[in-house]
C-alpha cells in the first residue's frame, strides 16, 4: 500500500502542511498482526478476535513492569502510510463529507491512532492482545493503563454516526 | 515549571534516548485551561469540572465540522516538559517503583497525552469541554470522537491500583 491508496474525492478538501513539525516521536516496538494490507484489515477492531503481538524495543522493555496487572490498555500508534492533509473526508467514498476530528480515519495531521486492547498475556518484551485492525508492522508510539474511572463512557454517542431515532 | 521539577528518585531509571526521532507532530492548537502550574492541576480530571477551551489553529479548523455531534471526544495533546528518559518511576515519591506503560505520569518516550472528555460547545474553532487537567497553553495533537462501542470498557481494571479484596 501506499499513499495512493488515498486520493482527494468529490467532496474532500485539503490543506498545505506546515512547513516543519512541532515535535518528534520515537517508534518504541512494532505492532504484528495477521494483515498485510490494507484491504485485509478488520472495519472495525471488534469484528475481530485476532491476537495481536506488541513487541516493545529492548530499550523500553523496563517500562512494561506492572503492565501485567492491567485487563485493558490504551495503545498508540502512527498510521505511517497515511496522507496528513485532509481536513474534509468522505468516508467510504459513500457521497458524505465529515470532518476529519469527527472521524477515526488514520488520514488526520497527526496519525496518531488510539486503540482499547483486552491484554492477554506479557511474556517479557512481547505483549499478547486482542482489539487492533492496523497493519503488520505498525509503529507504536505508547502504551498506557486504561483505567474505566476516567476512559469509560459507556452512553457517549457520535451523532453522525447513530442518528436519534 | 521546568523538567527540573522531575528528578531522578531511589527507585527511577533512566534510559538514553536514541539519537533521532522516527516521525514529526504538527501541533494543532492549544488547550486553555485554568491550571498555570504542575502544582495547581487536578490530580485526576475526575476531580475537576472545570471547563477548558481547545482552540484549533484556522489551518484546520474545518476538520472540526460533525465535531458537534459527538457527547465525547478522545483529545491527545503534548505534555511538553515532561522527560522522555523513565522508564521506571516512583509516582508520587511513595516507595513503590512502577512501570512507565503501567503508569499515565506525562513522563515517557513519547508524552502524548489521552483525555477523554465532554463535549459542551463547540464555537467556531473552539470547543468548550469538561474532563482535563493540564497546563494553560498544551499543545494540541489530535481531536477524535469517542465510540462507547470500541473504547469503553466499564470494567477494566489496573490491578497494581486497585488491589484485589
């Protein structure tokens, strides 16, 4: 895949990127799941059952003591192959523009992504999970505690997305 | 508030960092809240209901469109005077060492920032919300809108936090 994969639709809109990043990110693993391409993946991380495998870099591998005491976890992780210059989508191509914040879409200025993954097992530097829909060998950015006082909402609602009936 | 302000303690380890970042964040906007020091943030953003303001840099701001729909939204912002070098810490200087990715202390590789906040208004390119606490003027990341389906897991639980009865 690449970032033809994405083109400018009827209806999607574009804006010129700043000239230089604010900030810089370090990759601390890899992220290995079943899908090799883009097409293959999962619409939805919960249409899938799949084990995924976080692999932590050696470097960072301290950073995962206690990790084991967690049910769920917070993963972040850059969707490296997407455009960062839609601000309008139409997802799906399916004639109706959104707005990229009001999407999940991994086409966004920051393709930081955000997934909830049930931890099934910590052998060493290698997290076993369930919940992801990237790509084999996607970069990860963070891992952190997902904690229901303040991550859980269970009555949120994405208007666009569940109309009032 | 400098990163002087988090020192190495009994108990922390440092990691050198690697010589180049893997990949760039523009930031988007910037988050105003009523906090001007570490000392005055909540400790939870459950403890506060203070109302916060994201502005979103014009640039963007039309990816804001269908924003107003959402009850909640995820916002992932810079923790800009974290250190990025702990791997281990001692949070809340009380003894016990843990893991960075077992903790959401704004120290780590990559001091990204999750919140999941309420949704009030959204004014043009600023959106009032409740649910944060950090500093006036973070730098903003990302904007996504939270699915109860996908990231709500009322039942998640950090064992280290809450022991077992």
């Amino acid at each position: 895949m690449s970032t033809k994969d994405f083109g400018v639709w009827d209806g999607e809109k574009t804006v010129e990127l700043p000239k230089q990043p604010d900030a810089g990110l370090y990759f601390i693993g890899r992220i290995h799941t079943p899908w090799k391409e883009r097409k293959d993946c999962p619409k939805n991380a919960r249409e899938s059952e799949a084990i995924c495998v976080i692999e932590v870099d050696p470097r960072w591998a301290d950073g995962l003591k206690d990790v084991e005491t967690c049910t769920h976890l917070v993963l972040l992780y850059w969707m490296d192959r997407s455009p960062r210059t839609l601000v309008l989508q139409v997802p799906g191509r399916r004639g109706v523009q959104r707005g990229t914040f009001a999407l999940r879409s991994p086409a966004r200025p920051n393709p930081v992504a955000m997934s909830v993954v049930k931890l099934l097992r910590v052998d060493g530097n290698r997290l076993s999970v369930v919940g992801l829909d990237c790509l084999d060998g996607t970069p990860l950015v963070d891992i952190k505690p997902y904690f229901a006082s303040t991550d859980s909402v269970p009555d949120a609602v994405v208007g666009w997305h569940r109309p009032k009936d």
